[in-house]
C-alpha cells in the first residue's frame, strides 16, 4: 500500500478513481501495478517439511523412472527455490543422474538477480555452517553471498507468465509456490492451473506453499504424505 501510494502521488492521482483511470489507459502503468503487488522476497529451503518430503520419497520415487529429472520452478522470484533444488540434487545424486530445471518468472528484475545469485544473509538462515561455505561464497558486500558457480549448472532462466503459452512439457515435478494460488482468483487459478498441469507427465508432482490450496475442483491430482505436495496418477 505504501509503494502504491507513494506511485500515485507521483502520478498526481489524488484518489484511487483516478489512478483506475490511469491504468485503464496506461498499458504501461499496468505492469508497474503488477510489480508492485508481486512480493519477491523469499528464502532457501524454505518449509523444512517439504525438502524432507523431497529427498526422503519424491526424488527417489521419479529416479526410478527417468535418467534425467526435468524440473519447472513456475514464478521463480529471485531464485532461492531454484538453487536449494540444484543444491539438494548435487548434495544427493549428482553422480546418479543429471538435472534440468526451467526456472521462470514475470519480472525481469527478478530474474536478472537470480542469475547473479547475490543473497542476503537472512535468507540463507536455513543452511548450516558447512552446507554455507560449500555452496557460496561471500561477496564484496558485508551480509552477501554469492552461490557457486557449480550450483548454476543445469538451470534454465527464461521471461514468462502464467498467461503466456507454455514455456516446455514433459516436467518430472512443477513447483507453483506462493504466486498463483495466493494472488489470483479462484477462476483464474483454475483456468491457468488447467494449462499448467498439461506439461506434467503422468506420475509426476506438483508442489505448493505451505499456506496454499488448490481449486475445487481436483484436477486428477492425488495429495502426498506432504500436505504441500500433489501427484498426477500414472495412469490418468
């Protein structure tokens, strides 16, 4: 409310009537709203449950069935969700079978920081001492740290949003996590959520925040030991 606020007093709105009818003229304007209502901030590793859940079943479970895990981290933000995968895959099976992921998001600022990798050291207070000076470095800036460049290999960065065509099919494992599901009406998120779950191949798994829920309707999808995880029926 305060970054909106603050944009319409540069705007000279001086009330939401009139801001509306900026937008409603202003494509422009439009995408400066979206930025401001999107929250990027985030944290590796974040909801402990659902990395147990990963190594423990989800992981294991598609390496049976596939040599290379083919991955899609679907509103990525900033990256934390993308790197903790790359750091669990190395950390756990690296030398068993290669990793994929296609890591995508609407805001271009986002993804252009994920690629740089520089963190904040609040969002890194999921790693203990060892796993953070194997997997990043500090930066020249006093509470950064940069992930190593080993931990980008296998990752995809590409400009999309859950309205656009999708990006690629043949996904092992969808992670939609808290952008969707938390900002986006229910007819929405059916609608989208429909076209999304095309690209997941049967027996594959779709994964959600911690405070999310799905649809009414079920969309075939069968829930997990985590309440955080979904898969589609092998066989549908």
């Amino acid at each position: 409310m305060k970054r909106i606020s603050k944009h319409m007093e540069l705007l000279g709105c001086s009330s939401i009537e009139e801001y509306l009818d900026v937008l409603d003229e202003n494509r422009t304007e439009q995408e400066t709203l979206l930025f401001f209502l999107r929250i990027t901030i985030s944290r590796f590793f974040r909801d402990r449950k659902l990395w147990t859940s990963l190594v423990d079943s989800v992981f294991p479970f598609l390496l049976e069935k596939t040599d290379v895990l083919k991955i899609w981290s679907a509103g990525c933000s900033c990256g934390e969700e993308v790197y903790s995968l790359n750091i669990l895959h190395q950390v756990h099976w690296a030398t068993i079978s290669p990793i994929e992921i296609l890591a995508t998001d609407a805001n271009n600022a986002c993804l252009e920081r994920a690629q740089k990798g520089i963190y904040q050291k609040s969002s890194l207070r999921e790693l203990g001492p060892i796993m953070l000076s194997t997997c990043f470095h500090p930066s020249d800036h006093r509470n950064e740290y940069v992930i190593r460049s080993t931990f980008k290999n296998g990752i995809s960065w590409k400009h999309h949003d859950f309205f656009s065509a999708l990006p690629d099919r043949g996904f092992h494992a969808i992670f939609l996590r808290n952008n969707l599901l938390t900002y986006h009406s229910p007819r929405v998120q059916s609608i989208v959520l429909d076209r999304i779950l095309q690209s997941l191949l049967p027996g594959g798994f779709l994964v959600i925040g911690s405070h999310e829920t799905l649809p009414s309707q079920s969309f075939n999808l069968e829930p997990t030991a985590c309440s955080m995880i979904y898969q589609l029926p092998e066989t549908v």
